[in-house]
C-alpha cells in the first residue's frame, strides 16, 4: 500500500469555475448581478442544496467487496487530507448559503484521530437565522463504544451505521475483515444512546444476503433501528459492477412483503429512502432505489472528498477543487469568497441526473471510499 497525493477524474480548473459562476450569477445576488456569500444553492434546475456530506478520509478498518480492493490500495497522501481549521471554515461558509445538514463520512470517519473535534466544530455552526445545523454520521460501527459517548457530547444528531449481513462467514467473506462483533457493539451501543432516528444501511446484493432481507428488519427492530437497504450502485474500485446482478427495490419490498404489510410514507422530500411502514407501523423500512427509482430531481445534497474536491453527484466525473483556494495564502475573506464561488459554479454544473441507466453512462473513476458515503 502506498500513500500519495492522487488526482482522480476531471478537475475544474480556478479560472473556468470562476467563468462559469459569471455566466451564471446575471441577474441574481448582489446589485453587480453576482451571487454573494448567503445567497441560497439553487442549480439551473431550480434544486436548493440544504446537505453537503464531508468526507474527513479515505481509509476505512473494512473491505468491503462492493467499494474497494482488499490490497493495492493507493490512500491519499497526509498532505492532501483537509485539516480540521479548512473542513470548518468549508462548512462555515456552506452554513451561510443555506447548508443545514453536514454528514460525516469516509471511508471509516471514525478512523480520524480528532473526529470529536470535528462533530464540536461543525455543531457550533449557525445558518443565516440563527439556528444550528444538524451533524450526522455515515460509520461502520467499529470504534462507536469508546467514541460515541464523546462524539454525543460534542453535538452529534444522527447516526447511519452499516451492516450488509449478521453472518459471520458472510460478514468476513464480504468485508474480508472479521469484526462482526465490533459492528454489532457499536449498533447496541447507538441503540443504548437517545440518538434517533437511528438507521442501519445495508447493500442488497444477489447470492450475498439477499435471503437475510427480513432477517435484517427484525434485527434493526430489535434495535429500535430503521433498516434501509440500498440497491448496489456502479462504484465499486473494480469496476466489476453488472446491472443484471444487482437486487432492485420491487424484489427488496417483494420479499419484505411476505413478512408484513408494506404501506408507502408520504412526504419523502430530498430524503435518498423511499420508506414503508411494517404492519401499519411504528416501525418501518427504507429503500435507497438510485438505479431503478432514481430520486435526482429532489436532490438536494453536495459532497466534500477528503482532499478538498467539491462534487455535485456520487457519479460525477468532474470536481472543484477548494484546496488551492484554502492554501495559497490569501487574506481570510478573499478565501471565504473563493470557497463560495466554488460552490456555486458546484452547483451550477449539475446535471439534471446521474444517467445511470443511459447507454454512454460512465463510472466514476473514484471508489465509494475516496468519494464519501
């Protein structure tokens, strides 16, 4: 394994950001026509992005088959990694553009050494009326008994923790790790805790778990937990992901539906599940369907890499680059201005949809882990 500084994909370039944001910003914002610091996201689409999902690194304490290989791994070098001053100050201008929800990911984000600080920074952070914004976290589990406590008191709202199996044979071969104890202390512990919802997320995968679906269900009731199962997506750094493989959303409720009496939640908003209540509730599941059902006219979500790569789709192939912006040495409020244009020319350069199912769809070159969950 090796650790240097890795550029994957297209990277839009200073100069070209700050065009684009010209052409785009005729007519809105300040009284030169430009959008100015606490101006709303809004695409061309008219989409208005409230969740920037930051990804504090890119390694993680599992391998999991569907987001990395097990070895070969090139990791982003200390040096490209933002510091916890750059991920606040990010944050903090996303804040005042309307940000509510920051989500910490990874790879594992409880592997960063000063994750407390992190949650503490970012849950100190108002929006333009004064309100707090709301921290959650995408995890594995692993290290949640000893950290979860800290992270709680440091003003951590919501918890996703992932479990793809309850199978110890199952759980190794598919994460080529034996921690399946380690998981399941980390779910009772955020079960023991009053951070609710809590949600449990699980990859649907053919001939790997996917005759453990109730299974799955029962366990996260037991938990006082929301399962959600997620239809495999093409991220995985093999690029070996084949569509006619993949468990879809009608085959997760059809198997769902022999065990309870599935009815629809209305109201699902940006939110990535579908959801249904089990036998009229309270519990229910979700279904993340971004293959079949996609959900990207509601999106509202922007993502941060651990290197300071703005992306304004899982699957885009284009980044912003906010890391030159952060470290060539300018005065604080000419950096404030450059990170808000960067996310602006992020957001004008969505497209409508991830084109999964188009013809000419390419993958990203980023596995999920270098992405952010």
């Amino acid at each position: 394994m090796s650790a240097i500084p890795v550029t994957i994909g297209r990277r839009m370039p200073l100069a070209a950001a700050s065009e684009r944001l010209d052409a785009s910003a005729q007519g809105a914002g300040s009284a030169s026509g430009r959008p100015v610091i606490g101006d709303a996201l809004v695409d061309t689409h008219g989409r208005v992005h409230r969740d920037l999902r930051i990804s504090l690194t890119d390694r993680c304490s599992l391998r999991c088959t569907y987001c990395m290989p097990e070895q070969g791994n090139e990791w982003l070098a200390k040096t490209s990694i933002l510091t916890l001053d750059e991920i606040e100050r990010i944050a903090r201008v996303a804040a005042a553009d309307g940000i509510t929800t920051f989500r910490l990911t990874g790879g594992e984000p409880l592997l960063r050494t000063d994750i407390v600080e992190v949650v503490r920074r970012l849950a100190a952070i108002t929006g333009p009326t004064g309100a707090p914004v709301e921290i959650a976290m995408t995890t594995n589990g692993i290290r949640l008994p000893e950290l979860l406590p800290g992270l709680i008191e440091a003003g951590l709202n919501r918890l996703n923790i992932s479990i793809d199996t309850l199978r110890r044979d199952r759980f190794h071969e598919l994460t080529r790790r034996d921690r399946l104890d380690d998981v399941l202390e980390g779910i009772a512990a955020a079960g023991a805790s009053d951070l609710r919802p809590l949600k449990l997320n699980a990859v649907a995968m053919r001939d790997v778990n996917d005759d453990e679906l109730v299974e799955l269900v029962e366990f996260a009731i037991a938990h006082d937990a929301q399962m959600r199962f997620i239809e495999q997506m093409p991220l995985d750094a093999g690029h070996t992901w084949d569509r006619s493989r993949m468990v879809t959303q009608d085959e997760i409720l059809q198997a769902l539906s022999r065990r309870w009496t599935l009815a629809p939640v209305p109201g699902r908003g940006g939110a990535p599940a579908a959801r249904w209540t089990l036998d009229g509730g309270p519990h229910s599941v979700g279904v993340i369907a971004s293959v079949t059902a996609p959900f990207c006219g509601d999106c509202d979500r922007l993502r941060l890499t651990a290197d300071g790569q703005l992306r304004n789709c899982l699957f885009s192939t284009t980044e912003y680059d906010v890391l030159p912006i952060l470290r060539d040495g300018r005065p604080a409020d000419t950096v404030d201005a450059g990170v808000d244009g960067m996310l602006r020319s992020c957001v004008h350069g969505k497209l409508p949809g991830h084109a999964i199912n188009d013809p000419a769809f390419l993958q990203p070159a980023r596995g999920m882990n270098a992405i952010g969950g």
